[in-house]
C-alpha cells in the first residue's frame, strides 16, 4: 500500500473518532495533567539540497519526492506548567528509490541502475508550548534538536568512465553511515477523545547535514537530511 494512502486512511480513522466521542467527554481532559505518551505515523521528504543530491539528480534520474515515504515515531511530553513542557523522543524513517543514468545505457540498449536507500533514527528533546483554550481542539507548538544517525546505500551498475573511452560497467555497492547535530521545529493540533486519550495531526521541519565518507569518500560531498514530516497519531495522557 502506497505511503499516503496509509496517512490518509490513519485521518479518516482519527476522524471518525473524534465525531464519535460525546462533547462532554471531549472536553474532559486537563492540560494541567502530568503529560502525556504518543505515538505517531507519518510521511518524511528529505529536502535533498546539498553536493551529493545535485550530481545524484543531475546525472541519473529521479527527485526528492522519489524518497517520499513512512516515518514513525514515540514521544514522551512532561508538562511542567499548565502551557509548557519538555517533550523527549524518537523516530525512525527509511526510504529507497531506483535510479538509472539519464544519458547512457548499455551495448544492448538497456537501462543502467542501482538502488538507493537511506536511513535515519533520531533522539530529541524540545520545548512545547500549549495555549490554553477552552476548546475541543488545542494547537500547540514547539522547537528542539537532538541526534540523527544515518545510513546510506547504493546498490547495483555503474559506469567506470576512467577505465576506457567508453566506460565500463561493473556491479557494485557503496555505503556509509554516521551521526550528525538535528534541530526542528514543530506545529499542530490535538484533539481529546476522552479523559485519556487524544487523536493529534502534527509537521515538523527538520535541519541536519553530514558528510560523506566510507564509498563516497572520493567523492568530497554532504548529504542533506533536512526535510519536512506530517504525521498523524493518538496520545494517552496521564
């Protein structure tokens, strides 16, 4: 199943959720509670401006939105004001495309490909800020930063352009992988199902960079694993 579709079919359930649950029961949850345990599924676009991506989309074929796909997460929000709190978490996206050159192609007229999969896993903390209002549906945002690992693998046909006149071409795999400074904004909104629970739809814009070295050493280039998420997903508050 398609990654949007997952989102979107993840709305319509938190949706009628929400248009079940009586009014009295929506409004009766405190933001004045300890905090809160969520959970969350969305999309992640890397933002894919950086060395390493210009050659990649300019030699072979393929854009940004072809690493369109799931993220998932868990948060922890510890409320440490009535408007206020500190929010720990995780997440955890991958994302993979095919690629073949633009201009060349084998002795028989065939494509010439490789995979292309990159890894992300963070830990963050942040600062969130909840206005309060008297509401069934509460905004709220936040900023913060943390740790992001990486990995990133190409896997399948090159084209050995130093080997003859012509190139040659030959399998191969190259990778590499590391852990880089994140920092992120973030906005949404929550709404309360219950004296516990809430259904919440949230974006985040992330900033990271790394460089590359392991197979890519010779290449001198940084990816950039900054990006936009939208996610969906239920909070249990205590």
């Amino acid at each position: 199943m398609e990654a949007k579709k997952i989102i979107l079919i993840l709305l319509g359930v938190g949706l009628i959720m929400v248009s079940a649950v009586p009014a009295q029961a929506q409004g009766s949850w405190s933001r004045t509670d300890l905090g809160s345990f969520r959970v969350r599924l969305g999309l992640f676009q890397p933002q894919a401006n950086s060395s390493y991506w210009d050659e990649k989309f300019s030699i072979w074929t393929g854009d940004p939105a072809d690493m369109q796909d799931l993220i998932w997460g868990v948060d922890g929000v510890w409320m440490i004001s009535p408007n206020s709190g500190i929010q720990f978490g995780s997440a955890w996206y991958h994302g993979e495309t095919t690629q073949v050159y633009r201009d060349w192609v084998d002795e028989n007229g065939n494509e010439i490909g490789h995979r292309m999969q990159l890894d992300t896993w963070e830990l963050t903390a942040a600062w969130v800020f909840r206005p309060k209002i008297s509401a069934v549906i509460q905004p709220y945002f936040g900023f913060g930063g943390g740790l992001t690992g990486w990995r990133l693998v190409e896997r399948g046909e090159f084209i050995d352009f130093g080997a003859s006149e012509d190139g040659s071409i030959f399998g191969g795999t190259y990778g590499d992988d590391g852990t880089t400074f994140l920092a992120f904004a973030e906005l949404g909104f929550e709404v309360c199902l219950g004296n516990t629970w809430s259904f919440f739809v949230e974006g985040r814009w992330k900033e990271a960079e790394a460089s590359l070295g392991g197979g890519f050493s010779d290449l001198n280039q940084d990816l950039d694993l900054s990006g936009a998420e939208l996610s969906a997903g239920l909070a249990f508050n205590y």
